[in-house]
C-alpha cells in the first residue's frame, strides 16, 4: 500500500499570489522560479493534461467576443437586465484566456533547454 499523504508537492492554487506572479515573470524571460518546490507546482500546473482539451484549445478571444455578441443582442431585444449574464461570459472569457496564456508562457519556459 503506498501512502500519498506524505507527498509535499505543492499545488498551483497553495502558492501564494507573490510566488504565482515570480513564476510567471521569471517564465517571460525564460527562466525556472528558484524555489524547486514552486517551480515544481507551476510546472505541474502548466503541464496539466486539461489545457490540451477542446475548450482549452479554442482561440482565447471567442468566448469574450460570443459574450459581447449576446450583451449586444440582449439590449438590442430589450432584456438589460440578462445583459449580466453576457458580462459575466466576458469576465470568464477574459479570466480563462489569461489563465490558458500564462500556462502556455510557463510551459514553454519550463521546457527549454537549460544552457549547460
């Protein structure tokens, strides 16, 4: 029987909004955080199998744009107050785009070969 509660790897979403944010500036300029335990989570993260899935795959811009299509349509039909919904699939759109970016700019730093 293995036991999996000794496992220390932190996750993603355990890191503090400071080492989540060196992460990903260190990943811009192309390199691993310091930290072995942080490097590890954000690789983890950026290297989940989720960010291969269709949604995932989708451009970033569509369910922004889908989400001012339907506020425009809304209003136009005379529903303002559904136009909170269309605000809300535009946040979510932003938010997942950024999310899907910042994993993209870790994997590919994450990836690289380091100079020997």
């Amino acid at each position: 029987m293995s036991d999996t509660s000794l496992d220390t790897t932190p996750t993603w979403k355990s890191l503090s909004p400071a080492e989540r944010l060196s992460v990903l500036r260190l990943a811009q300029a192309g390199e691993r955080h310091p930290d072995e335990r942080v490097a590890t989570a954000a690789a983890n993260w950026a290297h989940d199998p989720s960010w291969g899935r269709v949604w995932n795959r989708a451009p970033g811009w569509l369910l922004p744009s889908l989400g001012l299509l339907l506020g425009v349509l809304v209003i136009a039909l005379g529903y303002p107050l559904v136009a909170i919904l269309a605000a809300l699939v535009v946040v979510t759109g932003l938010l997942g785009w950024n999310s899907t970016r910042a994993a993209a700019i870790v994997r590919a730093a994450y990836s690289a070969q380091r100079p020997a």
